[in-house]
C-alpha cells in the first residue's frame, strides 16, 4: 500500500535558520513524489517535485530510493515561508496522496 | 487561463437541502478531482474523472454524487448531508493520470457548513 508519513506537526524556526521537513514514503513501484505548500487564507499549491529537480523560493528536495525519502531542505528560512507543507506521492493511474502534513513556522 | 474556479466559495445548508459545488478549468486537462479537507488535515481524494469518465471512487458515500458534464467541469452534488460533511471541498486538475501529467493544480475550495 501506499503511505507517505511526515513525522513532524509542528517545525518551529528562527529565521535565516536552516530548514528541513522530513518526508518518507512506502511504495513497491517508481512512484512520483511533489510537495505541496498551503499558505494562511491561499490555495494549495506545487512547491517541487521530484523528476524536475529544481529549487523553488530557495527550497530543494532530492529523492532517496535507498532511504524511501524525499525530505525538503532550505538553508535559510525566511518568515514568508511560514505555512503548511504537504508531501504526496502519485504512481501510474492513481491520485495524489497526501503526507499529514508539517506546519512551519518562522519567527523573527 | 491557469486556475481552477470553484463556486461557491461558501455554502451552508441543512441535512434536507439539496446543493451543487461546481468547478471548472480552461487549461485542457483531462483529469479532474474532488478532495475533502477538514481543519487542519490533509486533503482526502473523493473521485478522480479521466477523460470525463469516473476513474476512482474512495468508498464516498452516495449523499455524495460527482458529475463530469465536459472536460473542463466537474460538480458535486450535495443531498442529505450530515454535519460531520462540513468541510472544505477542492477540486483540482492534471493533464492526466499517468506519465508526466500528474502535477495537481488546485482550486481555493468551497467551504460548506452543513447545519
């Protein structure tokens, strides 16, 4: 079956402290995997994902095959980062699941 | 066009009441979902449409009834719900299910409060 699990509710920072919200999967297959960010009163929206390996708002996020992961790293966190992030996972045929996700906070 | 739009954006009604969520996309693609979010939660996927053509359906219960009237629209109707269905409802998109195309654009929702 499939299951992503962020272990983290609640990653509190000071800002320009580095930042990483952990992210593990379970999936027998090649599964795609993307985080989603959902800022206070906005839409979800696509942060990363996987197969395109950029770096968006200073964030990154590399695929362990070996330690089934794909945690999100920024080096310096800033209080416009503030929010909900969502790690999925999505294989041929099938729909987005969604991790339970991690609240970021960032304080000045 | 890169969004999708759903109205309304809020709706409150009672367990008789009969309502409709509506949501739609300009972007081409062809796969169209609805997810359930409480406070605080992930979303829940509810029904996944592919090619206009209900592709999966999480065990949602038949007060819930989706429809797919073209490719760009996608509703979800509402008939004798229960309070404990209050939550926002989203719709997002993909330009399929399969391949490279399973990025998911997302609408803001529509909130409901069932009463």
């Amino acid at each position: 079956a499939q299951r992503v699990t962020q272990p983290e509710k609640l990653l509190s920072v000071f800002k320009g402290a580095p930042v990483e919200l952990k992210c593990n999967y379970s999936y027998s297959g090649s599964p795609e995997l993307f985080w989603y960010v959902q800022y206070s009163r906005q839409r979800l929206q696509l942060l990363l994902r996987h197969i395109s390996r950029e770096s968006i708002k200073g964030f990154t996020a590399d695929l362990n095959k070996g330690e089934t992961s794909f945690h999100l790293k920024k080096p310096f966190a800033q209080e416009e980062d503030s929010a909900m992030y969502y790690c999925a996972l999505s294989s041929a045929g099938t729909a987005l699941i969604f991790g339970k996700g991690t609240t970021l906070s960032v304080s000045s | 066009d890169t969004e999708v739009t759903q109205t309304p954006k809020h709706l409150v009604m009672g367990m008789t009441n009969k309502k409709s969520l509506k949501c739609e996309q300009h972007m081409g693609h062809r796969a169209m979902y609805w997810y359930k979010q409480k406070a605080k939660k992930p979303p829940e996927l509810m029904f996944v449409y592919s090619y206009e053509k209900l592709s999966i359906n999480e065990s949602v219960p038949s007060r819930f009834s989706p429809e797919c009237p073209n490719s760009s629209l996608l509703n979800l109707h509402l008939h004798a719900l229960q309070p404990e269905d209050s939550a926002l409802y989203l719709c997002a998109s993909s330009q399929d299910i399969t391949g490279n195309g399973r990025e998911l654009f997302f609408g803001e929702g529509s909130r409901l409060t069932v009463l």
